[in-house]
C-alpha cells in the first residue's frame, strides 16, 4: 500500500514543476525581446491563439487529475489505505451505473461514496463508466508520454545530429547509416519489438517512443549544423582555439535552438498518435492508466452492437483530433514567429 501513496506523491509534483516552468516563461517574457517577440506574434494570429488557450485547457485538465490525494477506510479500528483520488476526480465524479447491459448484468456498480449523481454527457461504456470521465483522463496519458518521451528523443537528436553535420565525413556517414537503418524499419513493427523486449510499462513505452523518433530531429539538427559551420562566427571560433565541443555547444546550438523547438512541438501529436495505436494493439499504457487507444479497443465490439454504440469511441476521437490539430497549430505559429523570412510580422 505504501508504495502506491508514494507513487501518487511523486506524480503530485509535476504540476508544480509545470507551473514553476510556466512562471519562468512568462518572466522571461519581460526580460527577453525574442521571447516578447514571440508572445506578441502569436497573440496576432487567431488559429495560434485559439490553439495555445486550448493547449492551455487540456494541460489543466491534465494537472488536475496528476495531483492526487489517498483515499483511506476504517477497517476493523485500522486506517487501511484504499485508492487515490485525483482534484478532477473531486470536481468531475459521476455515478458509476449499471452498464447498458442491464438488466442481464449480474453486478451491481453504483458506489456509495459518490455524491455527484448528475447525468452522464457522453454516456458510458459497457461496463457502466462515464465515457467522459475516461476521455479528459486520457489528457494525462497524452501529455505524460509525449513529454517523457521528447525529453528522451531531444538529447539523442541534437546528440548525433551535430557530431554527424560538425565533424562530417566518417562521423557524418556513419550516422546517417544508422539512422537510415533505423528509419527503413516500419516505425509501428519497430514499436512492437521494442515493446515485447522492454515489457509492458510507462517507463518502457516512453523509452520505445524515444527510440524511434530521434531520427527526424537527427536529421534536421545535421542538415542545419552542416549550414552553420561554415558560418564566420564558427569560423572566428576555430581560429580563436576553442574546442569542437564548445563551438557546438556554446555558437552553433544556440543558433539552431529555435528550429530543435519547432521540430520537438510539431513531433508531439505524432507520438500522441502512435501511444493510442500501441495502446489500442494491446501492448501500449499498462493497465488501470486512462487512454483513448483502450477507448477505441473496448468501441470495436460496442460498433458491432444493434444499435451501435457509437459515443465511446466519439469522444476519444474528438479529444485525440483536437489535441493533434491545437499543436499543430501553434506549432506553424511558433514556426512562423521565429522566421525572419516570414512576410506576416
């Protein structure tokens, strides 16, 4: 029981790293012109605007069912711990009815603990769970993996990216052997191989993911370093003796920074994509973890139902298409801020 309090507690502090981060940016908003710059663009462009508000929205929602409180009963004069309940849990909490299979379900699911007895919007599944509740639970599923894993994929990518476009020739040609490789292995069989050696897992599904999405960052980061290099102040660099590794680091990456940026958001809806594939084969987010992949699992025998229960399967599709469309929106409005080439600004 210990353990799963103190996983609880541990999942309790992301939000607070988030908003801590948040706080920073708007900070640096003061301090930093670019950063300004970027603020003010993308507060001109609607489509930009209505994205991040909702990018904004969906996050919230995210947070407010990471931070979780446990949940104990008395039993027998002992305090026995029992499950977690998250602050969307205690602001969203519907009664769990008998499922649509009633009046053939044997079981009885209403729990008396809940107090919210209000209607169910999107209805619910077969086993009597609010199909609303399920899909604004897979925000956290979403933002969890593709946050984890672009923290593994951005250091591998910029990693090989510029020891390939720095140093070239062998260096160069061996990497993009690799990656080619890697890349001419069909990504969701590459997924599925790397899942049944990793096992089934947050951490192992996260690891997967990184594994295979590097390789367009690694591409992009070597294409730019090969223009960068050439460059007069990588030049002046090399004539002043400083080493490879500080002219990568300190003069070429942070000119570069702003096109990593780009790449990694418009990256996220693309592994958003591929945990609900993973998770709808079987083998993706481990059980008891909310994802609209399992929605879209359990909706394949509810479709084939007279009349067709169509309503699970809506709602993952409709919070997976508007999360996919909100960051590739701000993504293009990110991109097109940090153009200098672009006519809008």
């Amino acid at each position: 029981m210990t353990q799963y309090y103190l996983h609880d507690l541990l999942i309790s502090i992301i939000p607070v790293l988030a908003v801590s981060l948040l706080a920073a940016l708007i900070f640096s908003i003061k301090k930093n012109p670019l950063h300004r710059h970027i603020y003010f663009y993308i507060a001109k462009s609607r489509p930009g605007k209505t994205a991040f508000f909702l990018l904004c929205f969906y996050g919230l929602i995210a947070a407010l069912d990471t931070v979780k409180f446990p949940v104990f009963y008395i039993i027998d004069g002992k305090k026995t711990y029992n499950r977690s309940l998250s602050l969307l849990d205690r602001l969203y909490n519907p009664a769990r009815e008998e499922s649509y299979a009633a009046p053939l379900a044997e079981n009885q699911l209403l729990d008396s603990d809940i107090k919210n007895q209000q209607r169910h919007i999107l209805g619910t599944n077969i086993s009597g769970e609010d199909v609303l509740a399920n899909a604004l639970k897979g925000l956290k599923t979403a933002f969890t993996i593709a946050g984890l894993t672009t923290l593994l994929s951005l250091p591998l990518g910029i990693f090989f990216g510029l020891l390939a476009g720095f140093y070239g020739k062998k260096t160069d040609a061996g990497i993009t052997w690799f990656y080619s490789t890697l890349e001419s292995i069909p990504e969701i069989l590459l997924l599925i191989a790397l899942m049944k050696v990793f096992g089934s897992g947050l951490v192992q599904l996260c690891t997967a993911l990184g594994i295979t999405s590097w390789v367009g960052l690694c591409r992009v980061v070597r294409g730019e370093t090969l223009r960068q290099k050439n460059m007069e102040y990588v030049l002046s660099a090399r004539t002043l003796g400083l080493s490879p590794v500080v002219i990568m680091l300190r003069h070429i990456l942070p000119n570069i920074m702003h096109i990593v940026l780009i790449s990694a958001v418009l990256r996220l809806s693309g592994l958003i994509m591929a945990e609900v594939i993973l998770s709808y084969l079987g083998i993706g987010v481990p059980p008891g973890m909310a994802s609209w992949g399992i929605m879209i699992d359990q909706a394949r025998q509810e479709l084939a139902r007279t009349p067709a229960v169509w309503w699970n399967i809506s709602a993952a599709f409709f919070f997976m298409f508007t999360l996919a469309l909100a960051i590739n929106y701000f993504g293009d409005a990110l991109r097109d801020a940090l153009d200098p080439r672009t006519e809008k600004h």
